[in-house]
C-alpha cells in the first residue's frame, strides 16, 4: 500500500462532485426545461423512455471499451466531452428530432462515466487505503446543490442556465478525471508476482448475485416514481416534499462518512442484509406515515436503503472483479439496477392507478425476497471474495 499523492482523495471526490452536480439538474429538471421548450408530456416521456434504454445498453459496453484500452481517465473525458457535446445542441433551432438527439446521447454518453468513476476510486481506497464511502459522499453533497440550484433556476427565463451548467459539470468531471493519476494494483514489496484471476463475466454464478445487489436498488422504483405524488396527494407542502428528500440524502451522506469506522465493513454482505431489513421497514410502513415526522423518521433509512446496499454491491464488486475489468463489472451493476428499476416503474404505475399504497408494499416484498436471497448466496460470495484474494 502506497502513500497516496497529495489531494488525491480530493480529487476523487471533487470528481464525484462534478458528476451528481451534473445529474442533480438533470435528473429532476430536464422534464422542465423539456416543457418550456415547447414539448408535451407525451413527448417528454418518449425521450426519456428511449434514453433510459439506449443508457442501459451503453453502460456496461462504453465501460468495457474503457477497460480494454485501459485508458479509464482518458475515456471518462472523451465521454464526458461528447455529452457536453450533445446538451450544445439546444443551442440552436430546436425540433422534437434534434432535442431527442441531445437528450438520448448526452444519456448514452453519462451512462459510463460514474462506474468508470466508481472503478477509480476503488482502486485508490485498496492502493492508498482511502475510504471509499468519504470520497464516494460528496458525489451525494454534488446532487443536493444541483437540487436547490435548479430549484432556482427552473423557469422559463434562466431554463437555459440549467443546460449550460450540465455540460459545464460534464467538462469539469472529465477534466479532474485526467488531473487524477492512473492506478494499478499495488503489492507489497518482497510480495511474489500475483497473477490476477479470470474475469467472472463468464461464471454462473455472477449473474444470480448481480441481479440481487440490482433488486435492492430496484426496491425503490415506487418511491423514485411515485413518492412526491404520494405525499402531495395527502396534503404534503411541496416545501416539505423538498424538505423530505434532502433528509434521505444527507442520512446517505452520515453514513458515507461514517462507514469505514462501522465493524461490519470486512463483511459485504451484512451491508446488503442490513439494506434489505430497512427497505422492508421502509416501504411496509410508508404508507402509513401520516406526519411529517414520521415520515422523515422513515426518510432516514435511506441511508441504509441505498447507502449501505451501494457500499456492499460494489465492495463486493471490486474484490471478485479483477481491477482491469472493474469498469465494466460497475457497468454491468448498473445496467442490472436500470433494467429493474424499468420494471419496477411499470408495475408500480398499474399499481399506484389502482391503489396507491400498494406499490410500497410491493417494493416491501420485493425487499423481503432480496434479504432471503442474500443469506441463501452469502457462503458462495463469501468464498468468491477469499478466493479472489
């Protein structure tokens, strides 16, 4: 273990930064910016539709292209530059062609960048023994001051700024990319020559486990689509809405800085169990929160929801996946959380027209199934990881 270079942990997490601060405006906002562009919500909807499944595809595919040149930082620029690229084409005359065009390769484009990120800075927590979790926070501090900017920003007036500051974050997140060094596997000195185990892509058992650490995600479909319409639907002030989501994130950003003080770190899967009990907690009593404190008491969790259940799939992740393919192992975690997070909004959307309290208890069982299966997979990913060294 090397003694890392000055500010590199700063530079991954400024890098972290750049990249949520990006997709904090984009991810709420750009329907907005849609709508003042003349656009319907019939349109709005066939563009992202069509740009979360071209994302999905291009995800493990523009991460394995990275990880076979083995130019990881040079990749996230060029990626993030064609991004940019592609949000510059609302600067000229825009028809419902060339707006798909933007919004459909900006999102191909994005799609590699964070687990190429994510593949980078584990490699610096296992070279320089950095934390992971602190460094990986301040991509979560990134998305909430792109929240209560574009909250600012979201009108007809300054909808451009909006633009303009999305692909400004992409060119910053590709610029600290390439200020960063590279990073290789570090051994000890004296140590014989490791030679790095096979890829996993072609095991059997990867994919099962894969599609676990992607339903945990998965299980907040109902939530991601459908909470905001819950809580107004009850009377909830859209300020307090505001107020509820930034709880859940900065739970997310406690437990990022406190987690590599947890003793459970050694252990993954704990991680993924704990997640998996806290989303059942949840979803089962979501609907029935009817203050706002206790519906900000269930926001908490959202630490363990999400947070933990990150933690554990990638720190899994980077120890069966060999560092040179560390990117498209991400990639593919990625793709795994989209393709059910896809279905999950689907069946979540029949659902919530027919009762809106069932989706959450759906996404309660779906929780459930989760836990079950991660204690029945803990010994094989237990040895995965010994055997990976």
């Amino acid at each position: 273990m090397t003694r890392p270079p000055p500010k590199l942990s700063t530079r991954v997490a400024g890098l972290f930064a750049c990249h949520f601060f990006g997709f904090g405006l984009f991810l709420p906002f750009l329907p907005v910016v849609l709508e003042f562009r003349g656009l319907n919500a019939e349109d709005i909807g066939f563009i992202l539709g069509a740009g979360t499944i071209t994302r999905i595809a291009a995800s493990p595919l523009l991460a394995n292209l990275a990880d076979r040149t083995g130019q990881r930082r040079l990749a996230i620029l060029i990626y993030c530059v064609a991004g940019a690229a592609f949000i510059g084409l609302f600067a000229g005359p825009t028809g419902l062609v060339l707006i798909s065009t933007a919004v459909i390769g900006y999102m191909v484009f994005q799609a590699p960048v964070l687990p190429l990120s994510d593949a980078y800075a584990l490699d610096v927590a296992r070279n320089t023994g950095t934390d992971y979790a602190r460094m990986r926070l301040w991509g979560s501090a990134g998305f909430v001051a792109a929240t209560l900017a574009g909250g600012a920003l979201a009108a007809q007036a300054t909808n451009w700024v909006i633009l303009l500051l999305i692909a400004v974050a992409a060119l910053m997140t590709g610029l600290v990319a390439m200020s960063m060094p590279s990073q290789k596997r570090e051994e000890p000195p004296g140590a014989e020559v490791r030679i790095e185990p096979a890829s996993p892509f072609a095991s059997l058992w990867f994919w099962p486990v894969l599609t676990v650490f992607g339903l945990f995600q998965a299980s907040h479909a109902a939530f991601y689509g459908f909470g905001t319409l819950y809580w107004q639907a009850m009377g909830v002030p859209d300020v307090s809405i505001g107020v509820l989501w930034a709880v859940g994130v900065v739970a997310e950003i406690g437990l990022f800085a406190i987690a590599g003080r947890l003793p459970i770190r050694l252990d993954p899967p704990v991680f993924l169990i704990v997640a998996g009990i806290a989303a059942v907690v949840r979803w089962g009593l979501f609907p029935l929160a009817d203050t706002f404190a206790a519906m900000a008491a269930l926001q908490l969790l959202h630490a363990l929801t999400f947070g933990a259940a990150h933690l554990g799939a990638v720190t899994i992740l980077a120890k069966v996946v060999p560092s040179r393919w560390a990117g498209t192992g991400q990639g593919f975690l990625s793709t795994s959380i989209g393709i059910q997070m896809a279905i999950g909004l689907g069946v979540c959307g029949a659902l919530y027209e027919a009762d809106p309290d069932l989706p959450f208890y759906l996404m309660a069982g779906v929780a459930a199934v989760g836990v079950v299966l991660v204690l029945a997979l803990t010994p094989l990913i237990r040895r995965h990881m010994a055997d990976a060294g």
